[in-house]
C-alpha cells in the first residue's frame, strides 16, 4: 500500500488528530437534490450530483496527473538529457496516476472492522469518528463516548487515530497483470499461494 507520507513521530493526541485533520475529506452533500424535469412517474428527478453523492463509495479511484521525477529511462547512456522525449529536458514530467478520490474515507472503511481494544471503550472508527463530530475536541468527544473517567482515555483516542493513520493510502494497490507476471508467479496465482 502507498502510503502519503503522514508522520510517525512521537505520538500526542493532539498531533495525530492535526495530522488526520488536515487530510480530513469534505464530502459535502450537493445542494440542488432534484432537477426541474419529472421523471415517468410524475417525482422529480434527483440531480446528477446528487445521485453521483449517493452512489459513490470509500474506494472510489480516479485517474490523476502527477508531477514526477524523470531519470531519462529512455535516452542511451551519456546521450544529452534536452533530447528525452519523456521530458524535453526539464527533469520533471506528468504522469497519470490511479489514486483514491476519498483517500480518508477509505481509511475510514478499513478502520471500520477493527474492534474495540477491550469491553467499555468503542471501536477506534466511532472514536474518530465523534471527535471529527465534537469539531476535533477530544475531551468534548470522550466524555460524549463516556471514556472520560478512563485513566487511559487521551492513549485511547491516540491510538484510535494511530490506526486510522496506518490504514490511509493516496492511491489503491496496484495490481500487477496476468501478462507481466513470471510463469512461476503465475503457477502461483493458479495453486492459490498469491494474488
């Protein structure tokens, strides 16, 4: 999984929520439900944005461009690197990227099958979950998820957007094609050992 470069320094409750904070996706709601036209059963019709809203899920991924490095893959040794057709010698080049449109939300979606760590204290999605709620106030939260008299409760809500922050990529796995894999990866995939 690629990982977007969050920090793991030392861990404070503070600063594992800024960090998850930052990365927060808005996914507002569209504000025209409906269109003017009716449908064949004389409701209105629901909007196309509104529609895109509902049926969109947490792994939706799109097609991005990217800036990335380029090392001349294509030039021969030594040749003038102003002649590369990647990059027109420039060093940079745009690349076209598979990457999460919700990348947070997905996180969200795995984080969403961890239990909880012991009887009384929530799974660590509804942790983060009431605290994006309570505006990033993790006492406010706490005591709204009635952990507040836990000794351990700011370790708790910790390690709740510890794991979060574990499952968050900007971009899906890639998946290596039937044609690009060895004859032996391929034996493998057929007797169940791979992927």
């Amino acid at each position: 999984m690629v990982r977007s470069g969050m920090r793991h320094e030392a861990e404070s409750v503070s600063g594992v929520i800024d960090e998850v904070r930052w990365r927060w996706d808005d996914r507002d709601a569209p504000i025209r439900l409906h269109d003017a036209a009716f449908g064949d059963d004389g409701a209105p019709r629901l909007s196309a944005p509104f529609l895109r809203y509902l049926t969109a899920h947490a792994f939706t991924v799109i097609e991005a461009d990217e800036t990335d490095t380029c090392h001349h893959p294509r030039l021969p040794a030594r040749a003038d690197p102003f002649t590369c057709i990647d990059c027109g010698g420039m060093g940079v080049k745009t690349v076209r990227r598979a990457r999460y449109a919700w990348p947070m939300w997905a996180a969200l979606e795995r984080l969403r099958h961890e239990p909880p760590e012991r009887p009384g204290v929530p799974a660590p999605a509804v942790i983060v979950l009431v605290v994006a709620a309570s505006r990033w106030n993790w006492r406010h939260a706490a005591r709204r998820l009635g952990i507040a008299h836990h000794d351990d409760a700011e370790a708790v809500v910790t390690r709740a957007f510890a794991k979060l922050r574990a499952r968050y990529a900007e971009r899906p796995t890639p998946r290596v094609a039937w044609t690009q894999m060895s004859e032996s990866q391929q034996r493998a995939v057929e007797d169940g050992e791979g992927s």
